[in-house]
C-alpha cells in the first residue's frame, strides 16, 4: 500500500494500528505524505515521536529505516563507507593467485576495489536506493552539529549523492522522510522551511487513558485512571529532571497488572517506581513528604 490514503483511510488505517492521535495530527500527516515533504516533529523525550514514523511505515506498508543522530555524525556515517576489510582480502588473495605484480598493476586493479561490491550502504544511500519506497527516520537531528544539518539539507532536496568512485545515484522511489528533534538546540530555518511541522506534547489524563486502553486492553479501568493522573502529576513537578514517557507509563501499568493490582496504592507506587523514575535525584523528590499522596489524589505535585 505504497499510495497515498485519502483522509478517512489513513484515519482508519491509523487507528487500526492503535495509534491514538489528535484531529491536528491526522491533518498534519495527510498534508505532508500528499506533499510528499519532510515531517518534522519536535517535542520532549518520550512523547512518542519516533512512534509516528513506525506507525506510518506499518499503515503505508513499507520498510522503515532509521538513522539516529549523535554529536559527531559525519557523512560516512549516515550515507556510505567502503568496506576496507573486504578490499584488503580481495587484494592479497589477488597477490596469492596472480603473485607478486607491479606497481602499475597494483593501481590498474584499485577500481575493481571501489565497485559496489565493497560498497557499506548507510541508512541515507539505502533510502536513496531502495527500489521500493521507504520511510526514512532522521531521529533526534537537534543532536547532529549544524554542518551535518547542513549536508541533509543537500541530499534532501534533491534526493542524489555524488560518490566520486560511481558517479551521481539518484533516488528511484522518493522516500518519506520524518525527522524528530527534542529541541536541545534550535535548528536552522533553512531545514525547518523545507518540512512541514508538528509539535506533539505529553499526552492529557484523558489521552493518556486511551493509550493505556488501546495498548493494554483488559485493565482495569480504576487503574488506568489512578496511573493516568499519577502520570500527569509526575510531569507538571518541576523538580523531576526526566519526565515519564509514556512508553514507561505503559511498562508501570503492566508491572501493577502484573502485581494483580486494580487500584494504584502508597505500597504499589514506592514498589514500582523504578519503571517510572530511572534517576536516584526523581525517586528521592517523589519520595518527599507529601509527594506520594499527591500523586495518588491526582491533585498539583
């Protein structure tokens, strides 16, 4: 199902996946697979970002590949590399067969060295070539350095690469791009003029709820309300340093499940903490008096 779906069928397709999405997101998303743009999605860690590009991949019926940005990614990294090992192989079981040769031999033979045979492909260039269409996640491009921006910048708008051993490979299927960024830094508005945006913010108690429900069918319903608004309380207090994701939302619900627990309680919350806290400094804040009875009334942390 590489085409793109009218309105109510990516609505449908969507919710079949179990996604659950807000009218703005729907319209968003059909906008930029009509446009055939980049989607660039900004928002905190754990919001389910990178979630998006999964779901579109399994609604549009098409492969996904990933490249995860860090501090430091260069072009070898996210477009090719040879295989040197390899090279080094073929040429001494070259010398093994043939023997000893000249110095003009020896070069005559580097191009065979740099066929595709030798070539690493990176998730860029495995885009770019794929036969079929793709979508390819440029994940948290805020923590790449500019000049990194810069070069995607290049390969995305015109979808090519030069290697200078092959020429000029130019995309056979353009495929859909989504880049995500936590917003550590700002990114230039070169890149952001070419994509179409969206910002995704931690889900309400009411949203949170329906993602329990269709992640998790079976709980019960008391439970969900007590960790949705758990959940919420935990973000709005400004001295957590990492917020729960709602990926950690749903790891607490099945460990409370699994406990046999349909209410959430003081023992159960200190018991489980460490599914929703990963930081001594969290649990300790948590731990203050007061804390733990806010987050079980659901009322201001």
């Amino acid at each position: 199902m590489n085409q793109v779906l009218d309105m109510l069928s990516l609505r449908k397709a969507i919710e079949s996946e179990g996604y659950i999405f807000d009218e703005d997101f729907l319209v968003t998303l059909h906008i930029a697979l009509q446009l055939g743009k980049p989607l660039l999605i900004e928002g905190d860690a754990g919001v389910g970002k990178t979630e998006v590009a999964k779901v579109v991949s399994a609604v549009m019926e098409i492969p996904l590949l990933r490249l995860q940005c860090y501090e430091g990614l260069d072009e070898s990294k996210a477009l090719y590399e040879w295989n040197y090992r390899k090279q080094l192989l073929a040429l001494q079981q070259l010398r093994e067969i043939e023997g000893p040769v000249s110095e003009k031999e020896h070069f005559s033979r580097l191009p065979e060295l740099f066929s595709e045979e030798f070539l690493l492909e990176r998730p860029l260039l495995r885009a770019i070539r794929s036969k079929t269409r793709t979508v390819l996640l440029i994940d948290e491009i805020d923590k790449a350095d500019e000049e990194f921006e810069a070069f995607l910048l290049e390969v995305l708008s015109d979808f090519q690469i030069s290697i200078p051993e092959l020429g000029t490979l130019k995309a056979v299927r353009i495929p859909v791009v989504i880049l995500t960024s936590n917003n550590s830094r700002q990114l230039t508005e070169a890149l952001k003029r070419r994509c179409v945006y969206m910002h995704l913010n931690y889900p309400d108690v009411e949203k949170e709820m329906r993602i329990i429900r269709s992640r998790l069918p079976g709980t019960p319903e008391r439970l969900i309300r007590d960790v949705a608004r758990g959940i919420a309380c935990l973000r709005a207090n400004e001295h957590i340093y990492k917020k729960p994701s709602i990926a950690e939302t749903l790891d607490w619900v099945a460990a409370l499940t699994a406990m046999g627990r349909e209410r959430l309680d003081q023992k159960s919350l200190q018991e489980t903490l460490g599914f929703i806290l990963k930081n001594r400094e969290d649990i300790e804040e948590v731990q203050k008096e007061g804390a733990i009875d806010a987050i079980l009334s659901g009322k201001s942390c």
